[in-house]
C-alpha cells in the first residue's frame, strides 16, 4: 500500500515535465506524420491518426516507459507499394485494402507479442539491419526529393526515381509556372533549416524542434499573402496538405476482399516483419537512453503496438510503430513515464480540431523536406563507413541488404542480408560443419561461483546471430547489480552481432551498479583493428591482427599496467619452465603465456596462461590467470588451498594438510600442505594468518623463491586481475617483512 502511495506521488510530481515534453514531441509528431502518410500516399491525417492511436493505446498497455509510439520511417516503403500495387493504379482503392492489411499485421504482431516471439530479432544480423535501414533511407530520399522540388509527378520505383533526379532538377529550371517555384524555394530553404538547425546554439530557438519551425514558418508565410500582400497565394492547392473537413468522422471502411490473395499475404508479412524490427530496436535503443535506466517489457509492447495497429487501421490510420526519434526528444525534455506518450497524443488531437485550417496551408514540398533529411540521415554515407571499420565482410552484408531490398523489397532483402551473413561466416571459418554440428547443440554454461557469487558464463563452439538467443536468455537472469563473467576462450567465432548486443548488456549493468566483463576473445584472430571486429580461432589472411588488435580486455590490461608504471605484452610466449617447478602444473602440459603485466625488476608478472592436464588425465585445454612473485630471500616450500578443493592431487604427491597450533579455524578453513611441516608452522606467523583469514580464497604455492597465486581455472576479468595484483603486492609485503631466518635460528638454539 505503502509502496502505491509513493508510486502515485511519483507520478503526480513528475505530471508537469511529462506534459511539456509530450507538448514538444507532439511538435514534432505532427509534421512528421503527414509526411510520413503523403510519402506512402496515403491521406494525410492517416499518420496523424496512427500517432494519437499509438500514443493512447500503447501508453495504457505497453510495457515500455519512455518511448513515443505512432507512424515509422520503416514503413513508408511497404506502405507506399502496398497502397500503388493493391490497388492497381487506384491510390484510393489500394488505401483501402492497405488499412486491412494493416489489421492482419496487427493481430500477428499480437500474437508476436503473447507468444514471446520478441527474440526474433536476435536473429539478424547487425549489418543486415543497418543496410535495411539504409535501403529504406534511400528510396524515402528518392520519392521525397522530386516532392520537395514541387514535381509531385514522377513516379516508379527507386531506382528509376533516383535516376529521374537530375531530369527533374533540370526540368525546375527550366519552369516557367510561378507556383511551381515558389513551392520549390519552401522545400529547398526547409531542408536547410533541417541541415543547420542543429548548429544553432541559441537557446530559445532550440525551444521549437526543426520540422515545426518549417510548418510555422510555411503556414506564417500563408498569412503573409492573406493580409499583407495584394497577390495571391502563389503556391496551387494541389501542393498544400489535404485534411478532410470533419476529420473525426467517416472513417474509411477496410477492404477485406483480397485477404487471401498471395500479394495481400506477402504485404502483411512485410508490414508485420519491418514493423517488429523497427520498435524492437528502438525500445532497445530507449531503454539506453532512459535516467532510471528500466528495461521494457518488450512482448508486452509488441501485443500493445498490434492492438493501436488495430484501431488505427479501422478508423484510417497507419500501422503503429516505436519510434526512435521522438522517444529520444521525449527523454531529452524530462519524460520519465508512459504520460509523456499519452499527452503527446492528446496534444495532437487538439491541433487537428484547433488548427484545422493551418494544417491545410502547409506545402507538400515543406514536408517532403524533412522526409529527404531524414532518408538522408539513414543512408548516409558515414554510415558505410563505419561498417567498413568494423571489416570488410560487414561491408559485403551491408550492400547485398541494400541492392536486394531496393531491387525487390524489404522481405526478400534482410533474407539476402542473413543469407549473405551466413555464407561469409562459412568463408571465413572454412567449415560449415562448426555450424552444422552446432546449431541445436547447448553452447552455454552459467552458473554462481562459490568463491566470490560472481555469475560465470562460459561459452563454446560458436557464437553468433544464429544462436546468440542462448546467450541472450542466460545473461536476461542475472541482476544487473551483480558482476557477471562471459567467456569466450572456448568459442571458434564469435560474430560482430553478438559483440554489439553485449555491449549494451555492459552498460546496462553498469548503470545498476553490477560490471559484465567479456574475456577470452584474446586468442581470436580479426580482419581489422574495431574493437568489434568478428573474431576467428582461424586466421582470415595474412593481414589478420592478432597482437595489434587489442580486444577491450586487453586495453583494459594494458591500463592496468601503465598505472603501475609496469610493462604490458600481448604476445605469446612458449617458455613457460619457470610454472615446471610450482607442484600445480607438475602434471600438467602448459602451452603458452600471453597477455603478461610485469614490473621492470621482473619480481611480479601476472600472465594469462594455456594448459591442459597432461595426456594420462584429459586433453582439455584450459586458459586462466596466474601470478607468480620473486621473493628476495628463501621460505619454506608450501601450497596453499580451500579445504578440499586439490586434495587428491597433492595427497597424490604425498604431502600432508598441516594444521597451525592456536588457528583452528584456519586450519579448518584451509589446505596447507608442505615437505617440512615444522618450519612451515614456524612461517606462518599471526600476522600471515590473519592476513590468509579476512582475505578472498586464492590458490597459493611457493617452491623456495617464488610465489604462484591462482583463484580459478579460467581467464580473470579486469576486475578479478586488480583484485589479484592488490592481493599479491599486500601478500609480498607481509612475506619480505617476516624475519624467518631470525625464526628459524631461535627455533634451533630452543631445540639444543
């Protein structure tokens, strides 16, 4: 009841902000959406009906806290081929059965959503879906272009639109009709204020988003003419916006006959696909913009997103969508809740009936101005040239999304894009069996590590887009406040998807207080030097960055080192006889040490190190972390170890546990083992107990001189290394400060 209060008190208090940042969406909403219906050619207020059905619906349903729902950038291309193809020349007829189209997405993105199908999306690959969504940039850029230069008559699909565009460019030029320039200057001058806009730094400016802005100042210059001109308007009516005079009433009827027709099924399909995709990454994308840091319910969304599809496809709107932009203007303006939604509707509802005849006065070409910035910002060219960063075969996924889906359409070009993904992940790994043998087989391991309740994942054989689900599902169960380790030291690939999607996990356990570490990636060759690059136990060239391709565990130990003053090599070397002499890795074959921080005297060297249990116990290859310490004078030989961890093994070589006289709990506690009993007692003073007592448990050895400190059997985290060196330096110092030759003397003089 208690916890209702507050949450009630909550809302209340943070009602203003959430208002005045739906006020500021709404702004934004409303040009937008007559952009988006007039550029898929439907009705004008179709898009302003999707918005005020979506911001509604989803804002009492949804399971997302700070998005803004309404029409999609996504959708204008399936929208606009599905309006010209269904209806066969007839725009109006072709709306209709678009609108029941729109109402069979919906009630499968329903069953999407109750179905918990919202992993889906795991399975495409990052490059598909930005060369998606470049694709539909593109074809937005190239519909919209001609509108915003007044030339509302050319018509065909992308390529040929994109080819058309000098022609119309020259044809401008050669104009002689007065409307028709005039509404071109609108639209050349209102893509500039959507170029610039944002490098204007004056605060009250800033207070009015770019697109209204346009609309103020079209629909003001419409005034101008009115009142303060003895002309005209010069702009022809056929280029200003249409909006029906009773808006809220004779809603279109949808048209059902073609329900069962292939082309009717294959444009459902497509609107319920790109529709799942674009909210999908867009709540994932809110929900790294979102201050209280929550994680939508994104199932929950879905079913809410179908049901406003719903709605709005019966009254005459578009397809509801999650829409990136407007959700992030709305956290950028204080909206902390579902409200900021729901009032950007309500603020919309009331432009349309107040400002009816405003709306009527803005120019196509003003609008199609702010769709060419906005296929423009998809498909610029920055972007492929951070794909190209991330490796050469990324570019190779992101072109064949791009060419299929403009060349045919958006289903059959993400289907090349996972096509093409697949086939170079079979390239670069030489083998398609990795995958084959693979696919259905469990390739994830989690559990709870007993020593210090980190939650331990381990990874094998391959990890990319097409399992990366299994993944996903373990990690979803650890709380973010907790330290998680995933560990891909026993996978053969790991894709860029996967890598890009844990980033996210990383700082979303960052903001609540937890870290997620990755390790094990430092074996992997690349074809480039991203951080994210697609990783490979097989070399993908001669050009393959192995030591120069830092992974961020590698720079994080690198850090490490340079705050130490000490030295850092990545590299790996075979000589590892000084491990031979520690009783640990007597019966096992070590292979190679790599990734080593060491101070200039040589005293502390903390490596990585590959190893296996010898051919008469197992083969398997085991990768951890090890830290060996010189001493500078002579101790006891001793191992150290949890109660019962390695007491076979070292029963095994004949050594006994030692009990220490006035310690019984750290006799029970722990393992001491060693070949003089007597002198180990006299070592182990009350100071070095203690200090073994109110510390972490850490597997210890001394063979005389040296030190080698161990916690686990795998690779240690940033975290976990720190952890380890602080340990080892505390430890030395203890040790260099125990007089164990002045001990050792008196023990001889009290025994004769």
């Amino acid at each position: 009841m208690k916890e209702n209060k507050n949450n009630v008190s909550l809302f209340i208090s943070t009602l203003p902000k959430n208002i005045f940042s739906g006020f500021v969406v709404s702004l934004i909403a409303l040009p937008l959406g007559l952009g988006l219906a007039l550029a898929s050619e439907a009705p004008p207020i179709a898009g302003v009906i999707a918005a005020i059905v979506g911001g509604v619906i989803v804002s009492i349903f949804g399971g997302s806290n700070v998005t803004i729902a309404g029409p999609g950038n996504g959708l204008v291309v399936v929208l606009l081929g599905a309006i010209t193809t269904l209806g066969n020349g007839d725009l109006y007829l072709g709306y209709l059965f678009t609108l029941a189209a729109i109402i069979c997405a919906g009630v499968l993105m329903i069953l999407i959503g109750i179905l918990r199908l919202g992993t889906l999306s795991d399975f495409f690959p990052s490059s598909a879906i930005q060369g998606m969504l470049a694709a539909i940039g593109i074809s937005i850029f190239a519909k919209q272009f001609h509108v915003m230069i007044a030339n509302t008559g050319i018509k065909g699909d992308t390529v040929s639109l994109l080819s058309d565009i000098p022609t119309s460019i020259i044809s401008l030029y050669s104009s002689f009709d007065k409307s028709v320039l005039i509404a071109a200057i609108v639209g050349i001058i209102s893509l500039l204020i959507m170029v610039f806009y944002g490098k204007i730094r004056n605060k009250y400016l800033q207070l009015i988003p770019a697109p209204m802005w346009i609309v103020l100042l079209t629909v003001g210059l419409s005034y101008y003419y009115e009142f303060f001109s003895t002309d005209s308007y010069p702009i022809q009516e056929k280029l200003l916006v249409q909006i029906p005079d009773k808006v809220f009433s004779g809603f279109p009827s949808p048209d059902f006959s073609m329900i069962f027709q292939v082309k009717f099924i294959g444009v459902v399909l497509a609107i319920t696909l790109i529709s799942s995709i674009e909210s999908l990454l867009s709540i994932k994308a809110v929900d790294k913009l979102d201050p209280e840091k929550r994680r939508s319910n994104v199932n929950r969304d879905l079913t809410a997103l179908g049901v406003a599809s719903i709605v709005s496809g019966f009254i005459g709107g578009l397809n509801v969508v999650t829409v990136i932009a407007r959700s992030s203007v709305n956290v950028n303006n204080g909206g902390s809740n579902r409200s900021a939604n729901f009032f950007h509707a309500v603020f919309l509802v009331l432009f349309v009936v107040l400002f009816q005849d405003q709306l009527s006065r803005i120019p196509l070409t003003a609008l199609a101005a702010i769709l060419v910035y906005t296929g423009y910002k998809l498909a610029a060219p920055r972007n492929l040239k951070d794909v190209a960063k991330i490796g050469r075969e990324q570019v190779f996924i992101f072109a064949a999304t791009i060419i299929a889906t403009i060349v045919t359409n958006l289903i059959t070009g993400i289907l090349v894009g996972i096509l093409t993904t697949v086939l170079i992940h079979f390239i670069l790994n030489k083998s398609v069996m990795l995958f084959a043998r693979n696919l259905i087989k469990p390739n994830v391991l989690m559990f709870k590590e007993e020593i210090n309740g980190n939650y331990f994942v381990s990874v094998k054989n391959f990890s990319s887009f097409l399992n990366y689900n299994k993944l996903r599902k373990k990690i979803d169960t650890i709380p973010e406040s907790s330290d998680a380790v995933v560990d891909f030291s026993l996978c053969d690939f790991v894709d860029y998807t996967v890598q890009e999607n844990l980033i996210g996990y990383q700082e979303s356990f960052k903001r609540k207080g937890g870290s997620l570490e990755i390790i094990g990636l430092d074996i992997h060759k690349t074809s480039s030097e991203h951080p994210m690059a697609i990783r490979s136990l097989i070399s993908f060239s001669k050009k393959s960055k192995s030591s120069t391709s830092l992974t961020k565990r590698q720079e994080g130990l690198k850090m490490i080192a340079s705050d130490f003053g000490w030295n850092y090599n990545a590299t790996k070397d075979t000589n590892c006889i000084d491990l031979n002499d520690f009783v640990f890795f007597k019966t096992k074959k070590t292979s190679y040490l790599h990734n080593t921080i060491y101070n200039n005297r040589c005293s502390f060297k903390i490596s990585d190190i590959e190893y296996s249990e010898g051919e008469f116990i197992a083969r398997k290859i085991i990768r951890a972390t090890v830290l060996t310490i010189k001493l500078n004078t002579e101790i006891p030989k001793f191992t150290l170890d949890r109660e019962g961890l390695l007491e076979f093994i070292y029963k095994f070589a004949g050594f006994k546990d030692i009990p220490i006289e006035d310690h019984p709990d750290f006799s029970k506690r722990f393992f001491l083992l060693g070949e003089n009993p007597d002198n180990i007692r006299l070592f182990f003073t009350d100071e070095l107990v203690l200090f073994f007592e109110s510390n972490p448990y850490y597997h210890i050895e001394c063979n005389g001189n040296n030190l080698l400190l161990m916690q686990k059997e795998r690779l240690a985290s940033i975290k976990e290394v720190k952890a380890l060196l602080d340990y080892g330096i505390r430890l030395e110092k203890i040790i260099s400060g125990i007089q164990y030759g002045e001990i050792l003397l008196k023990s001889l003089k009290i025994k004769s």
